[in-house]
C-alpha cells in the first residue's frame, strides 16, 4: 500500500489489528501483564555488573552488553525488546534499588540495562547520552528551550528515536505522573469517527527544531503524523513544537483546517482515560516506550521545597538494531534510517557525553 502525499492523495490502511492497538480500560488491572518485578537474582547481577564495569574503567558512552553482562535479566531484556517492538510497544521495570547508589553507579546501572535494547543516541545539540528530566526554572516561551526542562505538562508526543527510556531517581511532591497511549488505538479511532480527516494525518506537518538545527537544514522539519511503510504504521507527533512553528518561522507550510481539526481529535482522544494509561512512578521505576507506536505526556508537578529532593528522572534514546524500516522522510529528523545508528539530535560540533547531572 503506498501513499501519494505530494499530490494530496493518501490511500490508508484499513483499521489495524495488532498488539499496539490497546486501550488504557482493559491493562489497568493487569500490570503482571506490562510489568516486570526485578528478582533479588536480577538486583545482584546488575551489582556486579556495575562493579565489575567500574573496575575496567572504561568509557561509559561507549557501554554494550558485552561490557555489561546480565545472565539472567539479560534474557528477560530480550523478552523486554521483542514486546516493545512486536507487541504492546511499551514496558515498566520496577524494583531496582536505586537509593543504594551513588550517581555513576545510577547512571552505569541504567546504561547497562538500556545497552541491552539498543545503541544510545544523542538526545541534544550538547551530545547527552544521558538525559536529565527535571524542571531547571526555564522559561518555556523561549524558543530554544524543550519542555522536559520545566514543570510544565507535555502534551501527548513522541520522542526523536525509536525507544525512549526513563529511570525515576526522585518523585515530586504533587503530580508529574506518566501518561501513555497507543497510536495505532488513536488512529484506529479517527478512522472509525472521523475517516474525513485520516488523509490530512498523512500530510507534512512543519515542526520546529528549537534551535537545534543540524547543518544544512531547515529550523524546522516537515514529517506526517502517520506513516503506513513495510506493512507497519508509525507516528510521530509534537504538537508544541508544530505550533511553534507556526509561530515562530512564516516561511514554513501553514496548516489547513483539517489538519488542525486532526490534530484536535487525537488530543482529544489521547486525553480519554478509557483511551490511555496513567503510571505513577515509584524511585527506581524504569519505562521504556516505542514512539513508533506509543505518545506519551506527563502531568504539571509541583517540587518539594529542598532541591535536593526535587523530582528527577534520567532518560535514554535508543536505536535497536532489530528496529523497523523506517521511509525516508525520517532521515532529515533521525539523522538516518538505518537501523541501530538512527535517531537523536546531532549538530555540528556535537560529542558524545554523559553528564552526571542536568546541565
């Protein structure tokens, strides 16, 4: 099935039947199902793999597996990867003991752990391979600066690579819970309310950059929301930044009222609470999302007084290797399309680092 976007034409999918079409109603009570409880077995051997990669001193940008063997959680991490990929497009993992470590160790542990469903990749112009999600008083309205650096809600998005991962070192005083949904759902559900609107789904969005523009392109890029290539359909979506970019650059494509009223019923949808699926981290909770078929948000949080205790995550973009094809229209944002060396933000200049603490 092919799609002819350039002449406004799109021919999509029929409804989708597959394990990423979920609804948040049905997995509420039945986290055995998307959880995985850590065994005293699986905390020791992450013990002694982060002390046996202390020991080597090697490089932590440069971690694979085999710099972090895991016997046991090894093969678990396996199952981890093939439902992130081929089924329900997202897992918890709860019950690493983060407290007990100082914050190399945290960092090595979730590193480690992570080197395990892919290759990390850079997650900002600075080259972080470890991202600090914590509110550092920015102001939002300025155009170079990304929401998971504030307090504020972030809207249901996907992340620019195939997995994110979060580790929750510190939890806030009042909200910031996790929000997921399916994007196979939400399209499922335009296509059965509103089938006027799934063409304009498949037409480019301008998205804004937030000044981290590779060399050579655009402050903004123009993608679809929904791709439908090999036989899988996948999203992407930031709906602040394609705003912004209405805002910000007159030179980008405007939005037609179709594609705006499309972007208003997956939001709307999105917010359903049959529809997605809330989570309340617990320190030591690790979530690993597929954004091809998962958008995620998070709720306004208010911080303890002491900012040693403010709520603080660490976060990863991984590149699978065993990742879908992706179309072509991904490499001005992914950087490539290759699977395992694809996704993330690189600028001139930018290195490879692995900050201890959010910069």
């Amino acid at each position: 099935m092919t799609f002819d976007t350039t002449a406004g034409a799109v021919t999509p999918p029929a409804a989708i039947r597959a394990a990423s079409a979920w609804v948040g109603r049905e997995l509420r009570a039945r986290e055995a199902d998307w959880g995985v409880e850590l065994t005293p077995a699986h905390r020791a051997e992450l013990d002694a793999a982060i002390r046996n990669f202390q020991a080597a001193g090697r490089p932590l940008a440069t971690i694979e597996p085999a710099q972090f063997p895991l016997p046991t959680l090894g093969a678990r991490l396996r199952g981890a990867l093939n439902e992130l990929l081929d089924g329900r497009g997202f897992v918890l993992l709860r019950g690493f003991e983060v407290e007990r470590y100082p914050r190399e160790a945290q960092a090595i542990a979730f590193m480690g752990l992570g080197s395990h469903l892919g290759v990390p990749r850079s997650q900002n112009a600075k080259g972080h391979l470890l991202g600090h999600v914590k509110d550092l008083g920015l102001d939002v309205s300025d155009p170079k600066v990304r929401y998971y650096q504030t307090h504020r809600k972030l809207e249901y998005h996907t992340d620019s690579c195939d997995i994110v991962g979060l580790l929750c070192l510190k939890t806030a005083k009042a909200g910031g819970e996790s929000f997921i949904v399916s994007s196979t759902t939400l399209y499922n559900e335009v296509c059965r309310r509103r089938p006027d609107l799934v063409p304009a789904l498949f037409l480019p969005y301008p998205t804004d950059r937030r000044g981290e523009v590779p060399e050579g392109m655009q402050p903004w890029f123009d993608m679809p929301i929904f791709h439908w290539y090999a036989g899988r359909l996948s999203c992407i979506y930031v709906r602040q930044y394609i705003e912004s970019a209405q805002r910000n650059f007159p030179q980008a494509a405007r939005l037609t009222p179709q594609q705006v009223e499309a972007m208003d019923l997956l939001d709307a949808l999105s917010n359903d609470p049959d529809i997605h699926l809330s989570m309340a981290f617990r320190p030591g909770d690790m979530q690993f999302l597929h954004n091809h078929v998962i958008l995620h948000s998070r709720n306004d949080f208010e911080n303890w007084p002491q900012p040693a205790r403010h709520r603080h995550l660490l976060r990863l973009w991984l590149a699978p290797r065993e990742g879908r094809p992706l179309p072509e229209v991904f490499a001005p944002r992914y950087g490539s399309v290759t699977p395992g060396a694809r996704g993330g933000i690189v600028v001139r200049g930018t290195r490879p680092t692995v900050p201890m603490e959010a910069e």
